[in-house]
C-alpha cells in the first residue's frame, strides 16, 4: 500500500493488516466543538483536547488541522507536544516546517529548530531535511553542537555521508555526542575503518569516548569485519577508561564474532555474560544463519522463544531455520504456535521520498494511483537482469509459500516495487533512496546490484541495520551484512 510513513511511524502494530495502514479522507469535521477550543488560545490543555477528540473521531488525519495544532503547540512553548504532533501530520512539507521553523525563533526557542531534523531522520527524507538546513542557514541561524549534531544525524541517516562531514568539519566546537554520532554515520554505511580513524582523532583533540561511542565504534566494526580492531576496542573500555561494558557493547562483541564465521568464539563469550538477553541471541542467530550452522541456530532461536514467547519475530525466524534445514514438520508445528497465540509477523515495507512527498509500499501492494505503470516496469527490469545474469535466491521464501507463489513473492518485495517507482519518476541519473524497516532478503539485495547496472544509476538502501550503496553491479558492504 501506499501511505504517509509520518503515519505509520507514530502508530505502528505488529498486529496491522497493510489495509489497517492506509489513509482515508477526513471525516465531516464542521459540526465538531474543537474549532471554538482552538480559537481559546495557545494553551496546551485545550490544544491536548483536540488532539485526543481528533484521535477518537478519526479526524487525525486532517493535515489543516494538525497543521494548526502544531503552530498553536510551538506558539506556547511547548517543542516536545509540537514534535509530537508533527509525527501524525500526513506528507509533511517545506510550508509546515517554514511555519514551526519561524515560531520557534520568534517565542525564543532559537536553537529548538534542532528537533524538526529529527522526523526527516527517520524517514529518509533527504530533500525536506536539506530544504530545511538551507533554511537555518538562511536565516542566520548559528549552527552551535545541537545542531550541527542533528545535521550529522540527519545527514547521515538518509544516505548523504559527504553531507555529515561537512557540516561536522565546519562545526567551531565539537563534543562528545558530535564526534560520536559522525563516527555512528561511518560505520551505518560500513566505513569501519573511517569510524575508528575518526575515533583515534577524537583522543588526539582530547574528548574523551563515552558508552555510546564505543557501541558504535564496536558496531562499525562488526559491520566491515574488523575483528582484532573490535576486540582492542572492547578491551579497551575498562582497560582504559574505567567503563563497565553493558548489554548493548556485549550484543556488538557477539555481532563482531558471529559475522565474522568465529561462531565458537561468539558462544563461549555469550557464555561469560550474566543472563544474557534476547538481543544477543538474535544477534548469534543472524550470524548462524549467515554461516548455514542450522543446528546452532536452531539452539539460538529456542533461547529466544524461551525468552519472550509473545514476540512474533522470534517464531518466523525459528521457522526459517527449520525450513533451510529441511526440517518442514517443525516448521509446520511453529506455524500451529503462532496460530494459538494469534501472533501475526511484522509487516515489511519500504519507503521512498519524491518530491518532496513520502510514499510506501509493502510486498505486492497494488494501491498506488500508478499500480499499472510501476508493475509493468518493474517487470521489464527483472526481464533485463535476468538476462544479465540473475537468478532469484528462492530460499528467501522457501519457509513461507508454495513453490508455485515463490517468484511473484521475491519479485513484488517492497523495496523492488519502490526502487521501479523511483526509477520511474526521477530521470535525471540521481540516486534513488530507499529505507526499508525490515532487514534486506538476499534475493533483493542480490537483485538490486543488477538493476543498479542495467539502469546505471546509484540505488541507497538503509534497512533496519545499515546503508547499502549499489553502484555498478556492486553494494558497498562487500556482500559482508
């Protein structure tokens, strides 16, 4: 389906039909008593009323109206409600942001401005978060260490790196949370090496690293495989600065072995940790699917059920096991669970930003105005990569549909339906930006390298762990994620 992602952001569900997603008009609103609420001034217990009388009516999704609430919400001093508010207004656009950007500055909340970068963080949204950067800069306002951190975030998180450095080189004054969240963008787009030399700089302009920083220094690590960096790194946290590694360090150090094939070294080190917990058996997991120890894998996963038996992830990932071990009756028997207990797998989707506007798409979705036009070309562009070579990975659905459905399934994945809109409507050989909430399948990744070459053009990927790059045929991860 295609929908604002500002919505299903603010109210995801694991137990959400992609019909219980979309976006319907407004319901008839000129009978409603808000409009005198709104017109009782900036207060926020008025402003409170609305927003709740919106949600109950299902009139939510009144962009004029959220739109109004915001500004009313800012012009009262009150940034965290306004962010808030701008999580649930549909297609947000460079008006709205014009509008908060000015009231912000006008009831002394200058520097505020930082957190309307927060939302084009999350959702990729390039364009808007440039439009909005140009804005600050416009308008005089000093880019001090919260902002420019936002920028680096911002920046970072929707696939543009030169960007973040940039903005972090030009920056008088950096502290702790500036030079760890550069280094956070090096290693999300696999940049280990940068990230650690970036690390190394950091001591040498004596800031001293935090926890945070060395989760995503270790994290930076395990992604481009740099093992004997990442253990120095570990060692070096209470060695050195008298920290106590935690659960978020631990759950690195197990990533970092595991990808690496050390799947030995990774369980005897989960073996060292007091009560390991559901993050670091979903990291083992990972690492044993990757390296087909099934067997293992099969241990994680049940670690995991055992742990949180109302998490649906937990059984579709121990199905998968069992189905790539040829095991199909338990296969069958963690369905049956997952019946009993009315569990439903999350839903996959991927999102894209065209002019300005956020569009959504889910696997096989047919309710973009354009259905017709995107399917035919995308399967043009699957006609012409299988020409050149590619062959679909149908293990990536093996668990879950007859043979018979496997390659409509693989074919229809969100991110191909999203890259052919983008391929559609941006003609100018610019790069198409993707994010996807759910980790990439292999049968998609190995498919966009192809469609990077056959349609020579750059494609970014950000999945739920980290950046992809596509450019001629080849992903910067190296085939290492």
């Amino acid at each position: 389906m295609v929908a604002t992602a500002t919505n299903l952001l603010s109210r995801p569900s694991v137990t959400q039909s992609p019909s219980s997603l979309s976006l319907s008009s407004s319901p008839s609103t000129s009978s409603l008593g808000y409009q005198a609420l709104l017109r009782a001034g900036p207060r926020l217990k008025p402003l409170r009323q609305v927003h709740a009388y919106l949600i109950v009516t299902g009139a939510y999704r009144s962009r004029s109206l959220l739109t109004k609430l915001a500004a009313l919400a800012c012009t009262a001093k009150s940034i965290a409600y306004t962010r808030k508010l701008c999580l649930f207004i549909p297609d947000p656009d460079s008006y709205l942001f014009n509008t908060l950007i000015r009231i912000s500055s006008k009831v002394g909340f200058q520097y505020d401005a930082v957190i309307f970068f927060n939302p084009c963080a999350q959702l990729g949204a390039l364009e808007l978060g440039s439009w909005v950067h140009d804005y600050v800069i416009d308008h005089g306002f000093e880019v001090n260490v919260n902002l420019g951190t936002a920028l680096i975030n911002m920046y970072s998180r929707c696939g543009n790196l030169r960007k973040a450095r940039e903005v972090f080189d030009e920056m008088r004054y950096k502290n702790v949370v500036a030079w760890t969240a550069i280094i956070s963008g090096y290693g999300i787009h696999g940049c280990g090496e940068e990230a650690v030399e970036l690390y190394n700089l950091m001591k040498d302009y004596g800031t001293l690293p935090n926890e945070i920083t060395f989760v995503t220094l270790l994290s930076a690590c395990a992604h481009a495989g740099m093992v004997n960096e990442g253990r120095e790194i570990y060692e070096s946290i209470r060695r050195d600065y008298g920290l106590v590694p935690g659960t978020a360090h631990h759950v690195c150090m197990v990533d970092l072995l595991g990808r690496a094939g050390l799947l030995n070294k990774a369980f005897d080190f989960i073996e060292e940790v007091k009560r390991p917990g559901p993050a670091i058996w979903t990291a083992i997991l990972g690492a044993c699917k990757m390296h087909k120890n099934y067997d293992l894998a099969v241990h994680a996963a049940e670690k995991l059920l055992a742990l949180e038996p109302e998490n649906p992830g937990h059984y579709v990932m121990l199905s998968n096991v069992y189905a790539l071990a040829g095991k199909m009756d338990r296969v069958e028997t963690v369905r049956n669970m997952m019946k009993k207990r009315r569990l439903r797998k999350h839903v996959g989707y991927s999102i894209i930003e065209i002019d300005h506007k956020t569009c959504l798409f889910s696997m096989g979705d047919k309710s973009h105005p354009e259905t017709n036009e995107i399917y035919r070309y995308l399967d043009d562009l699957m006609r012409k990569i299988s020409e050149a070579g590619y062959v679909p990975a149908q293990e990536s659905v093996l668990h879950e549909l007859e043979e018979e459905e496997r390659e409509y399934a693989l074919r229809y994945h969100s991110e191909k339906l999203a890259i052919a809109f983008g391929l559609l409507k941006v003609k100018d050989g610019s790069s198409i930006r993707i994010v996807k909430n759910l980790r990439m399948c292999e049968d998609c990744h190995l498919a966009i390298k192809f469609i990077s070459t056959v349609a020579n053009r750059e494609i970014i990927v950000r999945d739920k762990l980290r950046f992809h790059h596509f450019k001629d045929g080849v992903c910067s991860c190296g085939d290492y994620w």
